[in-house]
C-alpha cells in the first residue's frame, strides 16, 4: 500500500498581533483523505492558524506547504486554484445574490487564470459575454448551473426550495450551508471548515455531521475547527490541539481527550469559553427561528 500524499505541510508557523502571538510555532500535517480536528479554548489561535493556510493571513515565521509545493504567503486566490477551499467562522455570503449565484461564485477559482471569469451578476458577466462567444457562455452557464443545482440538492429540503432567494433572506443556519456549497463548487482538494456547526440546533447539527461523514467517505481531505467535542470524536483521524497559539497535544481522538495536559488546558478554559458559547449559540438560534418565521413560511 503506497503512504496518502501529504496535502498540507506546515512547519513552525507563527502569527503575532503587536505583543500577542496568536499561532506560535505551531506544526502539523494533513494526509489526504484524512479528516483532522482543530481544537482548544476561544483565543487559541484556531481561525488565525486557518487564515495562514488560506492566504488570509500571512505568517511571521514558518512555512506553509501544499502537496509538496511552498505557498507561503500566497494569496487566497492562488491557493483556491490549488484546491483549497474554506468557510469562515461569520459565514459570508453575498446577501443580494441569489443561493444559486452564491454557489455558482465557487467556480471562479476553478476555472483559472487562463479563462474569463463566471457570469455572476452585472459588469463581469457583461465582459464575459463579450469576451466569450455566445454558443460558448450559454454552454459553459448551463453547465455549471447544472451543477451547482446538484450541489445544493445534497441539502435536501434545506436549500433546493429556495434556490431563487437572495442570501439575506436565509436563516443563519442556511447561510453556512450555502457558504459550503460555495466551497463545493470550487472541487476542493481539501476543505478547511471553521465551525460549521456554530449556532446551530441539534437536529441541524446532526444533519451538518451527516454531510461532513458523506464528504470524508467519498475521499475529500478535510481541516476542521469544532467546539462540539462529540463531533470532533466522531469525525477526525487526528486531533490538533492548540492552547494560547501554541500546540498542546495532537494524536488519535481518544488518547488527545484522555490527555491530562488537553484536560487541564482545554477543559478548564472550557467552561469559561462554553458559557460564552452557549450565549452565542442561543442568539444565533433565536435569531435563525426569527429569520425562518419570517422569511421562509411559505
Ligand atoms: P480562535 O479561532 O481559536 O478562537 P483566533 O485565531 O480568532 O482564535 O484568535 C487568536 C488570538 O489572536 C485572539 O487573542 C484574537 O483576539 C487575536 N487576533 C486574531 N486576529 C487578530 C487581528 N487581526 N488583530 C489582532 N488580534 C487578532
Ligand atoms: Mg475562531
């Protein structure tokens, strides 16, 4: 049996904010087809370690490599052609795109520096018309269309009906749902989620780990940061445990919780960062239930 290839490398990477060291010296890798888990309290340096793998963020010190090439520093958009797509932990989508367009927006990076870009919405897609013969365009549109409709049917009943709807009008929930199939539509290689679960309900995050269960099967690499420590059990082949930026402890899920300096640090700080959490998680459910009475009653 031949060993996965490596798709993230990354050596002693350090990230400081002024006098604060948000990563530091932090190393690790990500084999394909593995699914690691980025833990620890909040303010562990877990995003801004995201941020320097993505290009949104560059390191002070270190190095960032992907399948066997230095991106060190690359912008997000050299790594996105590379196959490297993420979510944010404040999803971001555009509110006055359509789900559709929103998704469609993932493809960009895919086809690359040598073709015009997607036909989203208003000038670029004029340029692309104009550059592009038509026969072409419509082609090329449909065909994405087609495909960016097969990835939002993998939400069911979530997102398919409202496929026309502009993103301002989705709950919370249904706006990170969009945001990973955005990240879909680009084919990653490997997909790198900040709390995808965040604010959501139980049901919502049973759904949320069914997807992410189906993803892993069908091969996709992925780089996730979870506070829900069932999740992280049931999902990861390796755990990445960080603490004030640097890396605590990092191994197979049961031995990182059995691991009393994880205990110790993780744990103690938990409960402050849970109270805090549970206070987000109940706003951001309050304000999903507001958003689906009043957007989605149909
Ligand atoms: P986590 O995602 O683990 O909760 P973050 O990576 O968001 O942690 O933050 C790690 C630390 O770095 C925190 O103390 C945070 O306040 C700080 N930090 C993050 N981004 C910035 C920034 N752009 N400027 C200054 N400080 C930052
Ligand atoms: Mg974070």
């Amino acid at each position: 049996m031949t060993t996965p290839a490596i798709l993230f490398d990354v050596r002693r990477v350090t990230r400081r904010f002024g006098g604060l060291t948000a990563v530091d010296g932090v190393s690790f890798s990500v084999a394909q087809g593995e699914c690691v888990s980025v833990i620890g309290p909040n303010g562990a340096g877990k995003s801004t370690l995201f941020n320097l793998l993505t290009g949104a963020d560059m390191p002070d010190e270190g190095v960032v490599r992907f399948d066997g090439e230095d991106v060190t520093g690359y912008a997000p958009e050299q790594l996105a052609r590379r196959g490297v797509a993420r979510t944010f932990q404040h999803g971001r989508v555009f509110g006055n795109l359509s789900v559709l367009d929103n998704v469609l927006v993932g493809a960009h990076a895919r086809l690359g520096a040598a073709r015009p870009g997607l036909p989203v919405a208003g000038a670029l897609a004029e340029l692309w018309r104009a550059l592009v013969p038509a026969r072409q365009v419509r082609e090329e549109e449909s065909r994405l269309r087609e495909e960016a409709r097969a990835v939002i049917a993998r939400f069911g009943t979530r997102l398919a009906p409202r496929i026309d709807a502009p993103a301002h009008s989705l709950s919370y929930a249904n706006r990170r749902r969009v945001e990973i199939a955005r990240a879909l539509m680009l084919c990653p290689r490997i997909l790198l989620l900040d709390e995808p679960t965040a604010g959501m309900n139980e049901s919502e995050t049973a759904e949320m780990l069914e997807l992410i269960l189906e993803l892993k099967r069908e091969g996709l690499t992925i780089l996730l940061i979870e506070h829900k420590l069932d999740l992280v059990m049931r999902l990861s082949d390796l755990v990445l445990v960080l603490d004030d930026g640097r890396k605590i402890a990092s191994g197979l899920p049961e031995a990182v919780r059995h691991d009393p300096a994880v205990i110790e640090a993780y744990l103690g700080h938990r409960q402050l960062g849970e109270v805090r959490d549970e206070r987000i998680a109940a706003a951001d459910i309050a304000r999903n239930e507001a958003d689906q009475t009043r957007h989605e009653t149909s």
